[in-house]
C-alpha cells in the first residue's frame, strides 16, 4: 500500500466515523431515488406556480431529463426485480408503476408540445402531472420500497444503484 492509499483509506475512515459521505459505489439505490423524487416534486412545483412563459418552458424541459431517465432505469433495476418476486401482490404493484410511468410520460409529452406555457390547458395538464407524480412517488415509496428492504440486501440495493446509474446514462432524452 502507498502512502497515498493509506492516506485516502484513513481519510474514508474517518469520513466513515463521522457518518460522512458514502463512496457512489456503495450508496444505496433508496438514497438515490429519495434525491431524485425530491428533485421532480420540486422542479413540478416550480411549473404550476410559474406565472412566466419562458420560465414555464425551461422548467418542463428539465422535468423532462429528470423525469425519463429516472423512470426508464427505475423500471429495468427495480420494477423488473419486483415482478419477478414471488405473489401475485408484488406482480400488481409492478404492473402498477410501469402503468404509472407511461402515463406521466405521456402527459408530459402533450406538456411539451403545448404551445401557450400561460394557457389555461396548460396549466391544467402541468397540474395533473403533478398530482399523477406526487401520487406515484407516494406509494412507491411505501410499497415498493418496503417490498425492496424485505427482499433484497444492502449489498444487493448498492448493486442496484450502479445497475440504476448505468442504465440512466444508457436513455437518450
Ligand atoms: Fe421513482
Ligand atoms: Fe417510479
């Protein structure tokens, strides 16, 4: 070992000790998704309050490199191992999100195609999309995320994080 390494290791000790920062590599995909889930709930907000058109525009384009990779790597780390576990429950509330991420997919892409952001149709469409996320986040934070701590070890969900992080990088927007 170098000194450097040995340094960098003390160093990562330390940061360990005090609850510091996690390497990526070891992060929990819950963490991961909290962030992100947080960050769309956020960015929807900004949407439906904006009275700005140009504003209105920007924020619908960064939902939209938010929003689709999250769900399009969600589906293929997390929805696809949920389907696979045993019960027909676990199978419902799969099917459930893929149903979920495609609707928000679609109404986001009607949002985009809107000409007038100030539109009372606008408005109206960026409202239901916020309803349709913020309930989709609800109960995938408490029913798949409980279905993913019963099932799957911390090892196995720092796996999934790297498999979430590759597969986001892998979605053109
Ligand atoms: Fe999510
Ligand atoms: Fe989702």
């Amino acid at each position: 070992m170098t000194i450097r390494t040995s340094l960098e290791n003390a160093g990562k000790t330390v940061l360990g000790a005090l609850g510091g920062r996690k390497e990526p590599a070891e992060t929990d995909i819950l963490e991961t998704l909290e962030a992100e889930h947080d960050e769309v709930q956020s960015l929807l907000s900004k949407l439906v309050d904006s009275d700005n058109a140009r504003e209105r525009h920007s924020l619908v384009n960064r939902i939209k490199k938010a929003l689709i990779p999250h769900t399009k790597a969600e589906e293929k780390t997390v929805y696809d191992r949920v389907l696979g576990l045993a019960g027909k429950d676990a199978k419902i509330d799969g099917h459930e999100g893929y149903l979920e991420h495609s609707l928000a997919s679609e109404t986001l892409a009607k949002l985009a195609k809107m000409r007038g952001p100030m539109s009372p149709e606008f408005s109206a469409t960026a409202k239901v999309l916020r309803e349709l996320i913020n309930h989709h986040i609800g109960e995938e934070e408490r029913n798949i995320w409980a279905r993913l701590r019963e099932n799957f070890s911390a090892e196995d969900r720092a796996q999934m994080n790297r498999e979430f992080e590759a597969a986001k990088k892998r979605v053109k927007v």
